[in-house]
C-alpha cells in the first residue's frame, strides 16, 4: 500500500528547504508526499528577507481539507514561525487523532535567520516534543532545548537524554556540525546508539535537516524502527551534498534530491 506523509512546515521560495525539501524527499523515496505550509517566506541561497506567517485559519483549513480526504501514516513538522502558529498545530494534530509525528524543531535557518523565541521553544518542550515518535534536533537545537552547551558526542548523549524526558519515543541528535566527523546520536530512552560516518566537506547543506527528519518520517509510515532510518538518510544526504545542484550565489547551496537512495 502506498504510504502518504504530510509535512508542516514553511514554504521557501528558492527551493532548497521547507515544504519543498520534504516533498522532493518523500517521492525520492517512493512515498506521496502532502502539505500544510505555516508560513511563506522571501529567502534565497544568501539570506532569508522576510517571513509572513500564514494565518491561522488557513493552517487549519489547509489540514482539515488534507486530513479528511487523505489517509495520512506519519507527519513531519518542520519550520512554525510563531508561538501561536506551534500551539494550533498542537492543537489541529491533537483534534484530527494524529500520529507518527517527527518533530525537527527548526530553530534558526543554515543562513543565520531567528525562526523560533524563547516561548516557541517552551511550547515545543511543553506540548509537542510529548506528542512526537521523534525528535530530530541538530546541536544547537538540542542545546537550546537542553539548556546546555552542545559541542561534542558526550554532550549530544546528554541532551537527548534531557529532550527524552520531555515525552518523545525517540531523540536523534544529528553532529553534522562536529568538525571531525558526522556522528548522530540516538535515544530510545534505554540506550545510546551512534552512527559514525566520515564528515562531507560540502557547503550545499541548504535543507538537510529537513531532508533528514523527511527520511525518518517515511520509515514511521512504513512501520519501521526510528534507528533503522539513520545509516540510510546518512548515505542518502552524503550523496545529495557531494553531487549538488549548482544553484544561487550564496554560500550555502541546495542539495541534489534525485540522487539514488
């Protein structure tokens, strides 16, 4: 049977991430991709100019128009551009029954952009992260989910263990920000299982996150273990970094989706 995966996230304009990184991923790996855009923003290979939050009602009818028509086997959440927009979405997921929720808990674009406050990420911890199969924070996402400093392996373990308690499944934390090597962390709330892979020396990183939590999302739907997903989306997005498009003048380009998986 088919699998269909709803993304709720921002719309970017250039490609390279949000709605339209998770929908390049989810056919990449054979799976129909849906979404609901939470905001549109004015951003391109240099820099994001602006965002405009969708308005409430709009999500709302966007998803209920999805959800009533279309069985739906996981969702991924990716970019909320407010505290407001984060807590209707907790709310619409929690009316429509919804489940198999990966949560990559977008706190600032790869050009430097602020998307989430101080009460988003509350809200996050509070209200989301207990909903969610699975939490994909990047370093710097987990630090400021953790309240802790993330620079190394040691500390990836203990944030996910301090995220783990705040309600998810699971906890990855991806160190694709580690200059030796890319090493990803995940918690199941028993062990701590690594993934170890030689660092891509790259600069087209442009929607990876988005690509990676896409991935684990299409194994949700599948009914596959969370771990099972990681060595994979690493190939997968080591691939996509190395034979990249060759697009915009920024310093940061986007990664090449058609790339086997």
């Amino acid at each position: 049977m088919n699998k269909n995966i709803l993304t709720i996230a921002g719309y970017d304009p250039s490609g390279c991430a949000g709605v339209i990184a998770d929908l390049k991923t989810f056919m990449a790996w054979r799976t129909y991709g849906t979404a609901v855009i939470t905001a549109i923003t004015a951003q391109n290979t240099q820099r994001v100019d602006s965002v405009y939050p969708v308005p409430m009602e709009v999500i709302g009818s966007q998803l209920e128009s999805v959800i009533s028509d279309i069985e739906i086997h996981a969702v991924k959440t990716g970019m909320m551009p407010n505290a407001k927009t984060l807590e209707l979405v907790v709310e619409l997921l929690k009316t429509f029954n919804v489940s198999g929720i990966v949560v990559d808990p977008v706190i600032r674009s790869t050009t430097g952009y602020e998307f989430a406050d101080s009460k988003t990420i509350q809200i996050y911890k509070e209200k989301l992260f207990p909903m969610a199969e699975v939490v994909t924070p990047n370093m710097e996402e987990a630090s400021a989910f953790a309240e802790m400093k993330v620079n190394d392996v040691s500390t990836m373990k203990e944030a996910a263990e301090k995220i783990f308690k705040m309600g998810p499944k699971n906890v990855i934390v991806t160190g694709g920000h580690l200059e030796a090597r890319a090493i990803d962390v995940h918690y199941d709330g028993v062990k701590h299982t690594l993934f170890d892979a030689p660092k891509v020396q790259s600069h087209h990183t442009r929607g990876a996150g988005c690509t990676f939590a896409s991935i684990v999302a299409v194994h949700v739907a599948k009914k596959q273990k969370v771990v099972a997903a990681i060595d994979p989306a690493k190939k997968y997005l080591a691939r996509a970094m190395t034979h990249p498009f060759q697009i915009g003048k920024g310093q940061y380009g986007p990664l090449n989706h058609n790339v086997a998986i």
